[in-house]
C-alpha cells in the first residue's frame, strides 16, 4: 500500500507539536522565579575557569588580600550577575576578561602566568610596571600581548561549553515538560483509559518530537505545506 499524504494535514500536526514544544520552553522560562537554579545552570563551570584565571593575592603580612587590583569575589560576582541575567554571550567575555586584566597585580602574576602557560618573570615585570605607569619593552608587550590571546581564547572556550551545558539542560527540562503537557492532554480527552491505550505511547512521542521541532516547527510546516501542495497538482495531471 502507498502512503497518500493528502489526507493528512501534515503542516497542521507540525505547528500543532511545535506550539506545544514552544509552550514546555515557556513553562521552563517562567519557572526560573520559583526556581533560580535554573539560571545558574551552566555557571558552575564557567566561574571555575574565571576563578583559575583571577588567582588569589598575597602582600608582606596581608594574606590573600587584593593589591591594587579588582578582588577576586567581586570579578565572580559579576561574572554570576550576567550570566543569570542571561546578557550576550560576547559581552559577558568581554566584561569577564576586562575585569581578570584589571585583577593583575604584581602578586599574583606569576600563578596567572603558569595558568596561561607564559613566562611568569615577564608577566609580573608587565605588572608592576602597569601598576607604575612605566613604558613596556618589546619583549614584554610580546608576553602581554601572548597572555591576551590565551586568556581570550580560555574564556571562549567557558562560555561556550558553559552555554552548552545550559542549553542542553533547558532542552531537557522542555522535553520533559512537553511529554507531560502531552500525557495531560491525552488524559483530560480520554479519561482512565487513557493510561492502558496507545495513545500513551503516542503521547510520550509527541512530547520529545515537540522541543527540538518547536524551533522550526513554522519553517518545516510550510515547506510540508508546499510539498503536499505540489503532490496533489502532480496527481491531478497525472
């Protein structure tokens, strides 16, 4: 037997899975009020690596506390405020790294040295003289300009993965809303029986078809449109 496609309303099934792939992201959005963990999915990692990039200070008798420079907590603080506020991705690397160049010091130099794999006498020489207003020379703005790139790089490669991670566990988090919303649905149409039918089955599938269609639920709708469309013209001349 040949599947006839016109007589199903292909286009109608795929908005219809998409609408409610676009309504379990909703449900996980407007959830983050009563759940903020959900906003913070993600950070765990990214203030990690700003933390390796943003090392703890020492001076003469005053353990661990900053020298004219940014202090650790608050770089981690505000690091936290953008990424639960859910600013562009480039503009938080661009704060994240202003803020670690701003934490430079002296002290802390050669631990930020080892951790972006330059060479920890130029990288405090750079430091101090930074913090003096004194002329680089050549061979220090080559080290500075090396750490630049690597402490870019270091901070793409966080907020990628970091980004990753809370996109995949939102997609997840809709995927499960959606098959419930599914099952729901099914239950209030066909009551108890709905438990011990195959529409159960049916149910579960449409609730995981519908986050990652929802996206592009209108696009491939109207291309199924123009496909059964052109299939129905070709079957009327034939």
């Amino acid at each position: 037997m040949i599947f006839d496609p016109t007589g199903v309303d292909l286009s109608k099934d795929v908005t219809a899975i998409g609408a409610l792939g676009l309504a379990a992201f909703g449900f996980v959005d407007a959830s983050k009020a009563a759940f903020p963990w959900i906003n913070r999915i993600g950070l765990k990692r990214l203030q990690a690596t700003v933390a390796a990039l943003a090392p703890d200070q020492s001076g003469p008798g005053v353990p661990n506390k900053p020298i004219n420079a940014l202090p650790r907590k608050n770089i981690l603080e505000t690091v936290a405020a953008n990424w639960v506020n859910g600013n562009d991705l480039a503009s938080q690397k661009a704060i994240a790294k202003s803020l670690i160049k701003l934490h430079l010091s002296a002290d802390n130099a050669a631990t930020l040295a080892a951790n972006t794999n330059v060479d920890p006498d130029v990288l405090v020489s750079v430091a101090a003289k930074t913090a003096q207003g004194a002329s680089l020379t050549q061979a220090e703005s080559d080290v500075l300009a090396r750490f630049d790139l690597i402490l870019t790089a270091m901070l793409d490669e966080a907020y990628q993965l970091s980004d990753q991670i809370y996109r995949n566990t939102t997609r997840g988090l809709a995927a499960l809303t959606a098959v419930l919303l599914a099952m729901a649905a099914g239950w209030n149409i066909d009551g108890n029986a709905f438990w011990s039918s195959k529409d159960l089955g049916l149910a579960v599938l449409i609730g995981l078809l519908a986050t990652p269609l929802a996206p592009i639920a209108k696009d491939l709708s109207s291309a199924l449109a123009t496909a059964v469309n052109t299939m129905q013209v070709v079957k009327k001349q034939g």
